[in-house]
C-alpha cells in the first residue's frame, strides 16, 4: 500500500503537451474509471486543470504501477511514449505525499498561493467519490491535503497579498476608498490591460464607470459591454470632477492630463481623493500629479514594484508553508504505518488485555474476600474469553488478501483502536 | 480599597499597551484578543474605582488633577471601545492604549487624598461642565489617534511603499471619516464645555470670562477645531491636513492641560 503520484504541470510541460494529456468533462470519468481498473492500482483520483494533470493511486509496485500508468495515459490520449516519459513525473510514499500537500496548498502552482487549486483538487476527490474509486488510503490522504491547506492558508500569509498588476491596482484602491461600489472609475483609453484592470474593479463592486476613448465608437462598444457611459475624449476633464479612480491607457505619445488641469479638478470636486493607475507606455498622465494632496498616481512601474514586493513576501510565506506541510507529513505516515498489519494486531491483543485487567481489578475491588483459587480461576476464565473474541480479526488480518487494507482499517475502527478521533475532527 | 482599584486598572493598561505595542510588530488573533481583554478589564476595574470614588467624597470626582487626568483617561477608553464596537481596528490600540496609559501613570503620581470641596467647586457646575470637557477632550485624543494611523497609511500610499502596517490599516477614506466624526462630536461638547464653564465663572467669580489661562487655552483650542471644521466644509481640507490639524489641535490640548498645571497660576488651580 503506497501512495502514487504521476503527473506533468507547467513546469515540466509546455501548453501544447498539457493540453494533449487534459482529461476534459466525459473523458475525464472515463479515464477515472479505466485508471481505476488498471491492474496494479486499488485507488485513484485524476486531477486535471490547465496547469497540470496529475493521477494520484493506492499501488502495491511503484514500477509496476508507473509503467501500467504510462502504457495508459499514451493509450488514453493517443500520444507517443516519448513525449510523454519527457514531461511526466512520478513520485511515491513520502514524496508522494508532499507532493499532493503542496499542490494543495497551492506552492507549486505558477503563481503560488493562488487559491483555485483547491477548489480544482475537492472537485476531483468529489467526483472519485461519486464514481468509487477511492478506498481508506486515497480518502483519507485527500482530506488530509484540504486540511492541510486550509492550515497553511490560515497560519501563514501565503494568499493575502495581490500578485497581479490588476489586482494590484484593487488592492490599493481598496485602501484608499472603503465603499467601492459607490465610487465613480473612468476608463481613459482602452488598452486591453486597462481593460482587465476595470474588470477587476467591476468584479470588486464598482458600478458606475465613464468610458473615454479616442474613436468614440469603440468607446460606446466597451461602454455596452461594461453598461458604463461613454463621453467624447476631450470631455473627460469635466469628468474628472465626479471621478474617483482613472484608468488610463491611451496610446498617446505625450500627457494627457497636466497637473494644473488636475488641480482645478481637485478644487472643484472639494479635494475628494482621486486614485489614477496610468498603464500607458509611454505615460500619459504628468507624473507630477503625484505631489497634488489627495491625488494617488501609479503608473505600471510602481505597480510592478507592488507585485514584486508582495511576491516575495509570499516566497517568505512559503517557507513556513512548507514547515507546516513536513509537520502534516509526518502524522499522516504515522497514520499509514499504523495501517500495517503487525502493528494492528498487537494494538489489538493490548486493547484485549487492557480491558480483562481493568474488569478483573474492578472485581476484586468489590469482591475483596475471594480467594487465590477463584481468583485464578476468573482470571483464567476472563482469558480465554479475550482470546476466543480476537482470534478471528486476528487471523483476518494474518491473512493475505486483496482488501487487506480495508480490513485493517476496519478491525481498527470497529474496536477503537488509535486517535481516530482527533484525525477526523 | 480606591488605591487597590486605581493600581489594577492601571496594571490592566499597562499590560494592554504593552500587548498593543507588539501588535505594531507580529499582529495576531492571541494578541488582539489579549488587549481587548485587558484594556476591557481595565476600563471596568476603572470604572468601579471612579464610582467608588464618588460614593467616599460624596461628589463628583474630577476635583483635582489626579481625578481629572484618571477620568480623561477613563473617557479615552470609552471612546475607544464604542470605535471597537463599530469598526473593528483593533490598531487603533496600538496608537491610543499608550496615551491612556502614560495619562494614568501621571495621574497615579498625583496626589491622591480627597480634600474637602472649595466652595467655588460646591456647585452642579462641577459635574456638568467637567464632563462635558473631559468626553470632548476624549473624543479629540481619539482624533488624534486616528490622525496618525491616517498618516502613516497616507505615506504608504503616497510613496508606493506598501510595507508594514499597509495591510492592516484601514483605508485612508475610513480613516478620514472616523476623525471627521470624532471632531464633529468632541467640537459641541467642547463648545458646550466652555459656555458652562462661563456661566458657572459668572456664578462663582462674578464675572463670564477672566482670562485666565485654562480659558485662554480652552478658546485657542475651540478655535483650532473650529477651522479643522470649517475648512473641512468649505475648502475640502480633508485627509492629510484635517489629520494633522487634529494632531496639532490635540497637542495644543494636551499643554493646555498639563502646562498650565505646571505653572499653577490662574484661578483654574485646583484642578
């Protein structure tokens, strides 16, 4: 009984491969269901999303698994060994493990600590569930990853901080303004990164969005799809006036907006704070603009140097992830030892001689008068009985057969043996 | 019984100062729960010594500067946990819990013993006016607080260096409103304040204003709150300069208060 991990992620394949190898909707409960039946795997679980595809199983043989796992992914997705034994990695036991903990916990994604993936990993131990091809080992493994995660979500700061230049931008809008969605933005310019940077701000609550572009028709465009209002370009200072966040990029070669003009503005908006993210290369707004009191200009470059800063905080943040995750580890091995056999029947004759000495103690205490030969002879008596209960299980678990570890766990289960409890709190 | 009171409320605040004071550094769920518990403790260990206090004397206590710096302070907690209560910043701590308890630690070097009334305090004057000027001060010390944090978040943000207390600090617009408010509340009070205070001269004196220089700086102090006010409403001086002002209006109090007791000149000597 070992846990099994095959996969390929970003970083050992390129787009075009991982698409190849992607198990999308129907196929992918196909291939759940013929990787279940495949000879040397008793469990398993696919995860498949754009950045990675990963099947994890319950295997006897490492080797014999991973070449039964290679045979079918090629014959899965009609690929070629080649390409295939070039991306693909395969881990077992410990290694295994942290390596599902760590996805988990979203360190090994592309952008650590983006939260999608544990979304992406409950949806495929969701649907290996439904479909029964998970036992004790791959079920307990993956509760174990989403507690893990869920750990080192709230113990370290690994996912606070925004990690995108749009983000970004919402996050210090967030800090300069408590009530969004009552805020007026205007999109100066249409550029595709102002635009996803307005969608981020839609997303974040914002309503009310002016839309100033050069050609007014792809200004109204944009205005449809945002339902926001568009205004002819050399109006969008008398915009500004009820503007609270600017978006700019425009493809104009000098500054759109001078300082001067913005301090008129400031004055006749009574100098409400005004927060401007100039996007455009070359900029478009006088950097000066700065200075002005209850004006917060950023252009890409201060962005970037945010998103460089909050990245290497994370990269701090998950060292300590990655302290938690070996602490996890540790429990769950313990756990998956103690799913051997030998040690389930000794814990098994221990719990057994435990209980006939408490009952024996118990009885003499209230039967203080008996004599040595009665007492013998119930001790005797309470012996045989323990024997007679555990010889089954015993012989159970001495057995060799397929669904020994269900078995184990089951005997372990059923007679209390072990913290159960606190694991599955 | 009343020392014993006085010495726990100040050992609770010490500890919550102490506690908000790492907060600065390694903010937790353990550290805010911590200073919550002891500056709540605190306040209630506080409260019961002011009345208890009151009961021994027989009247109000904020007779003389020992009284009156321990009442401020109680008054600065209050304000601080209606703001808890509404919003949640439990940093405000960290920039408040040590006023607190540097008010409390010069109230306690104060002497202490109750000495009969004046007759000039004899009046229901005292508990009126004293109030109404001590919530009005709390309530600019409040100002005060938040005009710092709105500093520091104001320089974060202008200067793109998003580090330290960044994340933790409310928004700059968030900010901006609470000290807008706490002026709004301490300005009436404080106005109120003085109007009692010259009835209640013109009652025991004789005479409505006197120059004297607790009423000197008192008006300085109205009118430096006035402005934060009125420059607020008409010329939008919001954010950086209504936050320094109320630092500058709170510091104007705060020698208003403490120097003019160092000098012990004027007829406001007993307090």
């Amino acid at each position: 009984m070992k846990v099994f991990v095959a996969g390929l992620n970003h970083k050992t394949a390129d787009v075009d491969t991982r698409e190849k190898f992607t198990f999308n909707g129907p196929r992918l409960e196909e291939g759940l269901i013929r990787f279940k039946e495949l000879p040397d795997v008793q469990e398993a679980v696919i995860l498949s999303t754009c950045n990675r595809v990963e099947l994890y199983a319950n295997v006897r043989d490492t080797a014999k698994a991973s070449e039964s796992i290679r045979t079918f992914l090629s014959q899965f997705h009609n690929i070629n060994r080649g390409s295939l034994d070039n991306a693909l990695y395969i881990y077992d036991d410990i290694n295994a493990v942290r390596h599902i903990f760590r996805v988990a916990s979203s360190l090994d994604s592309m952008v650590v600590g983006e939260p999608q993936i544990l979304g992406q990993l409950k949806d495929a131990f969701e649907l290996a569930l439904r479909k029964k091809t998970t036992g004790i080992l791959l079920n307990r493994l993956m509760k174990k990853a989403i507690s893990v995660a869920k750990r080192v979500r709230t113990e370290t700061r690994i996912a606070e901080n925004a990690v995108s230049i749009s983000f970004a931008a919402v996050e210090l809008a967030r800090k300069i303004f408590t009530d969004l969605p009552k805020k007026v933005s205007m999109l100066l310019g249409a550029g595709e990164m102002a635009e996803l940077a307005a969608r981020h701000l839609i997303g974040s609550g914002v309503k009310e969005i002016i839309i100033a572009n050069r050609t007014y028709d792809r200004g109204c465009e944009l205005a449809k799809e945002f339902n926001g209002k568009p205004v002819k370009f050399d109006e969008f200072i008398h915009e500004l006036v009820r503007t609270d966040i600017v978006i700019c990029s425009t493809g104009a070669s000098n500054y759109v907006l001078m300082k001067s003009q913005m301090q008129k503005a400031m004055k006749e908006r009574k100098q409400k704070p005004v927060f401007i993210i100039d996007i455009s290369v070359p900029r478009n707004i006088d950097p000066e603009i700065n200075d002005l009191d209850n004006v917060y200009l950023y252009n890409i470059d201060d962005l970037q140097g945010v998103v460089d800063a909050n990245m290497f905080e994370r990269q701090k943040e998950a060292e300590k992830a990655e302290k938690i995750i070996e602490e996890e580890i540790e429990t769950f091995l313990k756990w998956q030892l103690s799913l051997d056999s030998v040690p389930t029947i000794i814990a098994l004759r221990e719990k057994a001689e435990e209980i006939k000495k408490q009952e024996i103690d118990r009885l003499l205490n209230k039967i203080p008068e008996i004599g040595e030969k009665e007492k013998k002879a119930i001790e005797y008596m309470a012996a045989a009985i323990i024997n007679k209960l555990i010889h089954p299980p015993t012989v159970a678990l001495k057995e060799d057969s397929e669904d020994k570890d269900t078995i184990i766990a089951t005997i372990r289960r059923l007679y209390g043996i072990d913290g159960e409890k606190n694991e599955n709190k | 019984m009343g020392v014993i009171l006085f010495e726990l409320a100040l050992t609770f605040y010490f500890t919550a100062t102490i506690v908000s004071i790492i907060e600065l550094f390694k903010g937790s769920r353990i550290t805010s729960k911590i200073i919550l518990s002891s500056a709540g403790i605190g306040f209630a260990i506080h409260t019961a010594c002011i009345i208890y206090r009151y009961v021994t004397a027989g009247h109000i206590p904020i007779t003389n500067a020992h009284e009156a710096t321990s009442f401020f302070s109680w008054c600065v907690v209050l304000i601080f946990f209606i703001l808890q209560f509404r919003y949640r910043i439990i940093l405000l701590s960290s920039f408040i819990m040590p006023i607190v308890f540097i008010l409390m630690l010069s109230s306690s070097m104060l002497p202490r013993e109750i000495k009969p009334l004046s007759p000039v305090l004899q009046s229901y004057w005292l508990g009126i006016h004293t109030v109404l000027a001590f919530l009005g001060n709390a309530a600019f010390a409040m100002a005060f607080g938040i005009g710092l944090m709105y500093l520091v978040q104001e320089h974060y943000v202008k200067s793109k260096h998003l580090g330290g207390l960044f994340e933790r600090l409310p928004s700059l617009q968030t900010l901006d409103e609470i000290n807008y408010r706490l002026i709004t509340i301490g300005f009436p009070l404080l106005t109120l304040a003085i109007i009692t205070g010259v009835l209640w001269a013109e009652s025991a004196w004789g005479s409505y204003w006197n120059w004297d220089p607790r009423e000197v700086w008192s008006l300085i102090t109205w009118f430096i709150y006035a402005i934060v006010l009125h420059a607020r409403l008409i010329a939008g001086w919001r954010g950086k300069k209504a936050a320094l002002l109320s630092i500058i209006g709170f510091l104007t109090i705060l020698i208003a208060f403490f120097g003019i007791k160092l000098l012990q000149k004027g007829l406001h000597v007993f307090l």
